[in-house]
C-alpha cells in the first residue's frame, strides 16, 4: 500500500529514529515501523531514494505493509522495505495551512498537561492519538544537566497552561547543543515572519511511564 505523507516528526528513537506524519489524502497520522522489534527506523529504512534522510515539512511517499496499533501508538504501520520517495520538499503552503487548520483542536496535549502518562492509565483507557502538532505560545528551550549531560527541554504556554518536555528532535538539538546551561527564548532561534510548531509524540513504555517528546520541531514562514 502507497501512502504520500507530510513529515512532521523526525525524532532520535533508541539509536535510530521515528518518523511520522499526516497522511494527505485521510488527514490520518501515521508513524512508520520499522524492523527492530521495538519499531525503530534505522538508516538504510528511512533513506530518501535522492540519498537525503527525510526533513520536516518533506512530502514523502512510503510502501506501508499493515497498520500494528497498540493501547500507546494506534498510528503504528509496519514499513515494506523499500526507499521512500521524495515527491516535494518542502510541502505547499496551501497544503500545510490545511494541515495545521485540522491538527491544534484539542484542549490539553495528549490527555493532559502532565509530561507523562503511567502505562496503568495507558492500559485501563487505550490511547486515540499518540501525536499532535500544537501551536506554542511563549516558547523557551530549557538546557539543563541531567546525569552529567545536557537535557534540553521545551518550556511553553497553550491555552494558559504551561508544559514542559523533553526534547529528541535531531536537529533542533544540533542548534541547541552548543549553548550552556540556561533558558533561552525561542524568538533567538526563529526570525521574523515566521512560525513555529511542535509535534508532540508519546514515547514507547519506559519505568512504568510513557513520555511526550517534541519530536518535531517546524519553523515556517507565515
């Protein structure tokens, strides 16, 4: 089965990564499995056929075998390994405006304002959605040690309620990695006219928890 998706998530997952998207003609997520058993994509599976790997806001077209839901992630499909295509990169802005339109409805991220979900909750009431794309208001990255290494962590407002997550956006972590510990605005980082959103992705159980990640982090013209 073909589907053509827009990226929005492009995240460190366990060594590899984990991509997902919205699929442009259900207006459905979908999150790629890969082959290890625990779902991460490693290069050779997320590798463009122009050589590149898939960027934010890329329209990709992708071989799915089956979908694999679970109570965490009811987006799962299992890949057919074979290169993905690149068909537009980036998407239209006609086409993420419909997007984005459809995606920041809900009232809280993910069932709730708290950084986590216990895997109790997740099993007792299983998930709808493991992913949105949000539109932040008053955005900070937060750089902190944790166990001898920098953590760095989105700080933001939505709907007067402020969240705090952890951070596995490769690239937005390239940008982040250089600078010490602190808070730091996000209007250092985007410029003017621009944009900015942040897709939320609820991690795979870990102690007891599943997390919600930024794993996309899109900067765009307005």
């Amino acid at each position: 089965m073909r589907k053509t998706i827009v990226c929005l998530a492009n995240s460190y997952k366990h060594g590899g990564r984990c991509i997902a998207g919205i699929d442009i003609d259900s207006g459905k997520w979908i999150r790629l499995h890969g082959n290890s058993p625990d779902g991460a994509l490693c290069a050779c599976e997320y590798a463009l056929d122009d050589g590149t790997e898939p960027r934010l806001l890329d329209l990709i077209e992708v071989v799915l075998h089956y979908a694999i839901p679970s109570d965490s992630h009811p987006e799962d499909w299992q890949i057919v390994p074979t290169p993905w295509h690149l068909v537009e990169r980036p998407a239209t802005a006609a086409l993420m405006q419909k997007i984005t339109c459809t995606t920041d409805k809900v009232p809280t991220i993910l069932r709730g304002y708290r950084d986590r979900i216990s895997t109790e909750e997740v099993r007792a009431k299983p998930l709808l959605s493991s992913l949105a794309c949000i539109c932040p208001d008053d955005l900070y990255w937060w750089i902190r040690e944790d166990h001898g290494k920098p953590k760095p962590r989105a700080l933001f407002q939505r709907h007067h309620v402020t969240y705090n997550f952890s951070v596995t956006d490769p690239h937005w972590l390239n940008q982040l990695k250089p600078l010490p510990e602190g808070i730091y605005p996000h209007a250092n980082f985007a410029n003017a006219g621009t944009e900015t959103w942040l897709t939320i992705s609820l991690s795979e159980a870990f102690h007891g928890f599943h997390y919600k990640l930024v794993a996309g982090v899109i900067v765009r013209m307005k």
